[in-house]
C-alpha cells in the first residue's frame, strides 16, 4: 500500500517550489497570460495536495479508498502538467487534455464521496 500522506508532503512541497519559481522565475520571461496558467496549475496543485494528504489519513483510517488519491494524483499531474507545459513554450493545443485532468480530479472527489458512505455504512 502507498503511503498517500507521503506523496501529498512531496506534492506540496513541489507545489511550493513551482509556486516560487513562477512568481520569480517567470514573471519577467513569459506573456501575463501564461503566468495565469502558471498560478491556476500551482492552485490546483496545493489544493489537490491537501486534498491527498486528507484523503490519505481516511485511507489509514480505513473511512477511504486509495483509488481516489489515485485518480486525484492523476488528474492533477494532466491538469497541472498541461498547463505548465503551456506556459513554458508548448503550443497551445497541448491545453486540450487539460480538461481530462480536471475530469479525473472530479471522478477522484466523487469516488472519495461514495466509497466513505459506503465504509461509513459498515
């Protein structure tokens, strides 16, 4: 079994580092709207993060499944990557999948809403 609160502490501290790193590193080297997709792929990623670092101590806790931190893991690796991927020079058209990590995400949070009913029902 992963240990979920591991990963989330690695995703948060990468979601800090990139945060860092587009509010210095890029804010004098790319367009105004490609330091938006920077800062909206570096939220959702801090979000997501807590989210997996929550869902990993009901996973421990035996309240959650780990196909939720799965799913979550995914989708923002596709929504975050993308938009990164973007903001460094990939052409536009790369922002097509973004939306199926953004799907994944919320298959990810429905999945944690039906698999806690169903343990809490237990």
């Amino acid at each position: 079994m992963l240990n979920w609160i591991s990963i989330a502490a690695i995703n948060l501290a990468l979601a800090v580092g990139c945060g860092a790193f587009g509010a210095h590193g890029l804010k004098s080297i790319v367009s105004l709207q490609q330091l938006e997709w920077w800062h909206t792929g570096t939220l959702y990623w801090f979000i997501h993060a807590l989210g997996l670092l929550f869902i990993g101590i009901m996973t421990r806790l035996n309240y959650a499944s780990a196909i939720s931190a799965w799913l979550i893991q995914i989708g923002v690796l596709i929504f975050t990557g993308s938009l990164y991927a973007m903001t460094l020079g990939a052409p536009r058209w790369f922002g097509a999948i973004t939306p199926i990590g953004g799907t994944l995400m919320i298959v990810g949070w429905l999945w944690l809403a039906v698999t806690s009913y169903r343990l809490a029902q237990n």
